[in-house]
C-alpha cells in the first residue's frame, strides 16, 4: 500500500489580519454598550439610595409609634446625609448617600415627627451625575415613605 502525503502537512490557525479584524469589532462594540452600561449602574445605585431613604425614614415612623417620642430628622444637602435625633440618650442615626448621589437644595432642613400626629410634607428629591431624578416623600395619609 502506497502512503500517499497529500496537503495534509498545511498549517491551520488563525492569521495576524484575523485577529485583529476580531479585536477591532470586540472594541467597536465594548465601546458602543460602555455607555449604556455605565448608565445602568448610575440608575441602579440612585435605586438602592432612594431605597436606604425610604427604609431609613420608615424605621424613623416605626420608632416614634412604637416608643411614643418625637424624632427630628435633619437633611443636609451638602453632606449628602439625613440625620435623625430623639429625646432619648445616645440616640442619634446617620445615613450617607453613596458617591455620586446628591439631595437636591442647598440648605439643611428640619422635619419633627411626633407620635400619633401627623406626618410631615416630607419630600427629598435626590439626583445623580446624569442628571435622572428620584423623589422620595412620605405619604400624609397613610404616614408611609415613598419612593
């Protein structure tokens, strides 16, 4: 039997030009989704700040109907924070919004929750660097935050 060698010994892979036809569309696309991307997580981290304020605001009206005491709460703009104070010693409460999210106003301003009265107009409106907004405020019939 003759063994016949036939084109069988011919190199196979990928060449330079290839490969950088691949790199090259890899890139054009990364670079068209970068933004949208980036997009997305601004949005969802201004989701999740509005969500710690409102849970932060919702344990304010939880505490002051279940241990009948008056709490101030205190937004500052410039510190991206909301502070919340009570008569009772040692208590004191921060919340500080992640990078990149901030209160919309320029100066601090004080809302005072008491038991069984009525709540607040409350409404803190929060932004991101995109400029998307978020209000959250509190509901004056039922007394629950909203975002």
């Amino acid at each position: 039997m003759a063994c016949s060698v036939g084109r069988s010994s011919a190199r196979r892979g990928v060449t330079l030009i290839e490969m950088l036809i691949v790199v090259a569309i890899v890139a054009v696309v990364a670079g068209v989704s970068f933004p949208s991307v980036a997009s997305g997580l601004d949005n969802i981290r201004l989701r999740s700040a509005a969500d710690s304020i409102t849970g932060f605001l919702n344990g304010a009206m939880s505490r002051v109907e279940r241990k009948e005491q008056p709490i101030e709460i205190v937004v500052v703009p410039q510190e991206r924070a909301l502070m919340l104070y009570s008569n009772e010693p040692g208590f004191t409460r921060r919340l500080e919004l992640p990078e990149g999210i901030k209160i919309a106003g320029d100066e601090p301003r004080q809302f005072l929750l008491l038991p069984g009265g009525t709540p607040p107009a409350l409404d803190i409106d929060i932004f991101n660097q995109r400029g998307a907004h978020k209000l959250i405020h509190i509901d004056p019939i039922t007394g629950i935050p909203q975002s």
